[in-house]
C-alpha cells in the first residue's frame, strides 16, 4: 500500500479493493471556506461528502472505524444589508453518515487556543448588549463511526496476537475523556493543516500495526507521517499535485529520520555489547 493517489477522491475511490481498509482519519475540506475547495451551493458541498462516504463505506472493512474532524463554516454575508450565515457542517454530516449505514460510536471535542480562532467576539466586547453575543470558536468535532458487522468489536481485538498486538497496546498518558486539548499546526504550506498529534492519538486509538488507514483529503500528508511513525500503512487521495508533491517529500523525510534513529539505535546496541561499565572501558 503506502501510497497518494492524485484525483478527485468520489471518483478514486472506486478503483480500491472493497473491505481493504482498516480505519479511515480525515478531515474534509472546509465548505467555501479556504481558497483551494468551492463548490457553487451548499447542497453541492453536501452531496460531495455523501458520495465520498458512501465510497469509505464499501472499502471498509467491517467492524473498523471511519474517523472525521469537522467544524461548522461561517459563511461571510454578501454585502452590509445581508446576515451572515453559520453552517452546522457536524450536524448534518452526523445526519448523512447515519442514513448511508453508520453506527455512531462516540464524538470527540478537539479545543484550541482562544488565540487560534477567528475574533467573533470583538463588537459585543465593546457593547455588551444581549442578543449580540457572539463567542470565539474554540472548538472542533471528531466523530467516530463503525462500520456495522454480524459480530462483536471482541473478534476484531482478538484478531491480533503476538508482535503485533505487543507493538499495538496503547501506553500510559493516553486521553481519558473526549475533550481533547491540542493546538493547531501553524507551520504549514497547507491552508488547512491537520496537527499530527491528533493524527497520532486516532490512529494508535483505533488501529493496529500493519492496519491500512486511508485518508481520503490527505492534504500536506500529515495522515501518512503518522502512519510511518507508528507502523501503519497508508492510502491516501489528493486533488491537487502541489500538495501531492508536498505530503511525499514529507513522508519520505520522516522515512530518512526514522531510518537515522534506527541505525544509531543498532549502533549503541553494538558498542554496549563491548562496552564494561565497571571499568568505563571496552572489553
């Protein structure tokens, strides 16, 4: 596997295996919302998600797991005599997923710092008249879903043994409950950078070392960094070559990184084998 796909992920999508995917990590692209994803209305950005994660679906294995981050959209008003409006992205999309076949299995709160979130409180700051109010938007949804199968998530836990299920076993420091305090990636060539560490946190929550994970928006390749730092293989799918070109040259200077670790990892293994700490000398 361990590959990025160049497309548009409704329609790359149908040329992988069925049921060949262990867990999917993603976060779709922002309605309108960034420079590089628009579509003409809003019915369009949602019909986009549907046909995608109709296509997760079938590639999932059964019993695995489909994890999204969302946030809702402000969409800015046309002139000084329109509103605004707030588009409740979560809420929909948790609508679609249920109806194509999901089962919703739990909601993670991802917080950021006040400081990373637009300034929706400014005017009211000034005012303090009710009805006004506006907070800032600290908060993003993770939503974890399941595709349903004839038998208990027991199977797939005891599927695992030896090695694997040794390398697999999440240490301690783990999150405990589903608020989960990260901040956001800043440094980036990607508009909407994904931060590793919850990256990180989904896929050594929800899979195994081995398991394929597929990020269908895989962006700058944060997805696949993690896979390669924690034994996973990826598949991801990117519409654009520049971000295409950015996630491989990522990946391949986490792969040279990992591979300086290990070699001088082998290395003071080697000069311990010699080495006598009694005398602090070579034997």
């Amino acid at each position: 596997m361990n590959e990025i796909l160049l497309g548009n992920c409704e329609n790359v999508l149908k040329n992988v295996e069925e049921e060949s995917v262990h867990l999917t990590v993603t976060s779709p692209p922002y309605y309108n919302a960034k420079e590089y994803s628009h579509w003409p209305e809003y019915k369009d950005y949602i019909n986009f998600l549907k046909n995608t994660f109709k296509e997760v679906y079938r590639v999932t294995k059964p019993g695995r797991m489909c994890v999204v981050n969302l946030s809702p959209v402000i969409e800015p008003r046309k002139s000084r005599s329109h509103e605004s409006r707030r588009l409740a992205i979560p809420f929909h999309f948790f609508s679609l997923m249920e109806n194509m076949g999901w089962k919703y299995i739990d909601d993670i709160v991802w917080v950021k710092p006040e400081g990373a979130s637009i300034n929706r409180n400014g005017g009211f700051f000034q005012h303090r008249k009710p009805v006004a109010y506006k907070p800032n938007i600290v908060t993003e949804t993770i939503f974890v879903f399941q595709k349903p199968s004839d038998f208990l998530i027991d199977k797939v836990v005891r599927s695992y043994e030896g090695d694997i299920l040794e390398d697999s076993l999440v240490a301690d420091g783990y999150e405990r409950s589903n608020v989960w305090e990260i901040n956001p990636m800043t440094r980036s060539k990607h508009l909407a950078p994904f931060p590793q560490e919850l990256s990180d946190k989904i896929i050594k929550y929800y899979s195994y070392v081995g398991d394929v994970v597929l990020d269908p928006f895989i962006g700058s390749g944060t997805t696949a960094i993690s896979c390669v730092d924690l034994k996973r293989q990826y598949l991801g799918i990117e519409i654009h070559q520049e971000y295409k070109d950015l996630a491989e040259e990522r990946i391949q200077n986490t792969h040279n990184a990992n591979m300086i670790i290990v070699e001088t990892n082998k290395e003071k293994e080697q000069f311990l084998e010699y080495w006598n700490p009694e005398t602090n000398s070579v034997i």
